[in-house]
C-alpha cells in the first residue's frame, strides 16, 4: 500500500512525515532514531497498513522537517512531545499506538506518562529505557554531532553501513535506500547526513534529558521492549529493572530480546515485524 509525505506545522514548526494506510481510523505513530528519520520505518509502516493508519514523522532537525531556529531550547524531549501532541490534534488523531525507536521510543515515554497519557494505546520501546549507558551516549554524541561528508553516494552508503551494522541485517536494498533517504547535499557538492548537527546539544545542554524512570512509573498502557542482545545502550540491568517499576510491576511489561542485533534493531525482517504486530494487534483488541 502506497504511502504519501505531507507537511504539517506542530509548536510553530514545519514537520514532514510519511503517511501509510490513511483510510484507517485505527493509528500506529512510528518514530525514528535521534540521528535517522521516518523512512526508517517505511517496512513496518507497510506492514502494518493493512489494518491501521500509520504517520512517521521526521523529528525537527531531521530529514525534511524544519531545523530548529533556537536548537538550545528546542533539541530535547520535552519540546518534541510538544510536537507530538500538536500533530495529534492537527492529523485528528484521538488514540494511538505508539512505536519508537531510540530516541522515539523516549518521546513515546515522555508522552506516555505526560500530555497523551489518555490517548497513547500502547507503547513499543525499540531498544530504549529510561536509564541508558553512559558510555554508549558518549560514543552517540562523538558520532552525530561531528557529521563526515563524502564524494559519492557510494561512501556515505559505506560509512552508514559501518555506523549502523548493530541495526542487524538489511538488503542491499535497504541498505541503498537508508543511504538515500538519509543524504543532503553540502553547498560544495559533498553528501552528508540529513539533520542538522545542532541537534547533539541536547546531550550537552539538557545532560539529564534520557533519564527517564518518572515518566516510565506514570505509564498504564502495555509496553514491549525489544532489545537488541548486544546492544551497549540498553544494558541488561536496565531491562531488569524496568520489570520491577511502573508497567512491570502491573504485568504491563514485555522483554524481548533481539539476536544478531544491537543498537538498534531495524524492524526490517519478518521476524521482528511479526512481534511488533502481534503486540499491537493485542492491545487493539
């Protein structure tokens, strides 16, 4: 099923997202990583467009949405819960499904225990938690906010094939397509990541933004973790005690751990697009 990209302005910003699925009332919000955008959900979305209406935004900064005019205030969790809520109300969106990779996966947090606490249905975590490891932040951090530019398509296909190898596996395809969706084009030719580099002071002005266990003890919905096994930014003892706070104490929580895969699996592969399917389909019903 055919997707669309539309633009719409949420908290005074123009938000790009892809839409699949539109005749459904039934609604999947699919977000993407800190330094990714929307197309990365492209295989989940048309999975599951069958049945729902799924909406992959880019977050501000990313993609083809607005860079943020004040980055200082503007690149934290707090301010694109802003826009999460506001594209709730501008795309008529009453009650949601919500699957977030990463940094989506915080969002989906902050809303969760937050503003959308009533409308948000249930919350896939793509291996996010609300304690992460500071050493992977760190090596996130050295990465995202020093972007490299490259002659060809061809290198920056290389770099992000090495950047990314924890996502799992991925077609030649996919992996041609991720490097295509994710290019912008520098003013001397070259081709870099498509966001914009100001996004990493969320680390440093808002140090505290990924400590999320308030918000997490707020949610009352059905929540599902897919951790990748070898991922070095949701530890094992995180997970661990997510079971003991919040939705995990309510039998609320899902722990599903992901082989071949770090930070952060792709859901690309049946397998993964299966149990994300199943848990959603559950808490539809």
């Amino acid at each position: 099923m055919p997707s669309r990209s539309n633009y719409v302005t949420c908290a005074g910003r123009e938000i790009h997202y892809t839409e699949w699925g539109a005749q459904h009332a039934r609604t999947v919000i699919a977000w993407h990583g800190l330094a990714r955008t929307g197309r990365d959900m492209d295989e989940l979305a048309e999975s599951l467009s069958d049945r729902y209406r799924v909406i992959c935004p880019d977050t501000i900064g990313r993609g083809l949405s607005q860079w943020s005019p004040d980055p200082g205030n503007e690149y934290q969790l707090s301010f694109y819960a802003r826009i999460a809520a506001d594209l709730f109300e501008q795309l008529g969106v009453q009650r949601a499904h919500w699957v977030g990779t990463s940094m989506g996966g915080a969002i989906g947090m902050v809303c969760a225990g937050g503003a959308l606490q009533e409308r948000i249905r249930s919350l896939v975590l793509n291996d996010n938690a609300p304690r992460l490891a500071p050493a992977a932040l760190e090596r996130i951090k050295a990465y995202a906010g020093n972007p490299p530019a490259f002659e060809t398509m061809a290198q920056l296909e290389g770099f992000f094939r090495q950047v990314y190898k924890p996502f799992g596996w991925l077609s030649d395809a996919q992996w041609r397509r991720l490097a295509e969706t994710s290019a912008r084009r520098l003013p001397d030719g070259r081709l870099t990541p498509h966001y914009d580099p100001a996004m990493v002071r969320q680390f440093i002005d808002h140090p505290d933004d990924y400590a999320l266990w308030s918000d997490y003890d707020r949610i009352e919905v059905p929540v599902l973790l897919l951790r990748g096994a070898d991922s070095d930014l949701v530890l094992r003892d995180a997970a661990d005690e997510m079971r003991t706070r919040g939705p995990g104490t309510k039998g609320l929580l899902k722990v599903v751990e992901i082989a071949g895969c770090g930070h952060a699996p792709a859901l690309n592969v049946p397998e993964q697009l299966e149990l994300v399917r199943a848990f959603i389909d559950a808490a539809d019903d």
